[in-house]
C-alpha cells in the first residue's frame, strides 16, 4: 500500500481530466454493468510507464471527436478490492499494471496490458485508442 499524499497527484492527473475514481468492487460493477454505451477503465499505478506513457496517451486519446461516454479509474496497489474487481472484467487477460480497458455496453471489446504500454510513447498509445474509439464509440 503506497502512502495516499504520493499517489493523490496520480489520481488526480486522471480525474481532472473527467474519470471517475472507483474504489470498491461495487463501484466497479456498477460502471461497467450501468454504463451506456462505452467505458473506459484505467488501471492506474506509480510506475514510470504509467507516468510517461500511459496517464498522457489516455488524455491525448480524449481529444477526438469520438470518445467513451464514461471515464473510470481505478489504482493498483491502493484500491486493491476495486482493481481486483475490474481485473475480473478483464478476464481472459491476466492482471497488469496499468493496463486500459475500452467496454462497450458492458463487454470488453479492446485491452491494453502493460507490455502494450510500457515500451510505446504517449502519442503511440493516444494513437491505438482512438482507433478503438472510432471502432466502436
């Protein structure tokens, strides 16, 4: 368990940008089986990936003119119960950190690990996202 005043700017570098910060197992499964139409669930965490690559990417993938129609977080090693429960929605792909999950009426259509992101840049994971999002957004 990391210290809250560490990772509250983490947090907080997602949820200013509109995601909403899930940190039970109920609050999991409500978004994904309550959200119309897409969801996009970040697995957030401390790590330099995640830092460098993956909270900037996700931001950047936001400004399209298609985008989920939810925004979820939850934080690896912090929220553990939430993250638990969102990496069982993540299923058949095992638990990874961070990772990013695009839902559409409450199936996972589209799965960034961890390998996804931590040897790409910023643009490169914006880039595959949005890609997603015109798929299915």
């Amino acid at each position: 368990m990391y210290p809250p005043e560490l990772v509250q700017p983490m947090k907080e570098d997602l949820t200013s940008a509109g995601f909403n910060q899930l940190t039970t197992p109920s609050e999991v499964d409500e978004m994904i089986n309550k959200a119309d139409g897409t969801l996009l669930l970040v697995v957030n965490s401390v790590c330099g990936c995640a830092a460098g690559n993956m909270r900037p990417g996700v931001k950047l993938s936001l400004q399209n003119d298609s985008t989920p129609s939810s925004l979820g977080t939850v934080f690896a090693g912090v929220d553990g119960d939430a993250t638990n429960q969102a990496r069982k929605h993540f299923l058949p792909y095992p638990p990874s950190s961070p990772s990013i999950a695009l839902f559409k009426d409450g199936k996972l259509v589209h799965f960034l690990e961890r390998h996804h992101i931590e040897g790409g840049t910023a643009q490169m994971i914006a880039d595959n996202l949005s890609e997603a999002y015109k798929q299915y957004c």
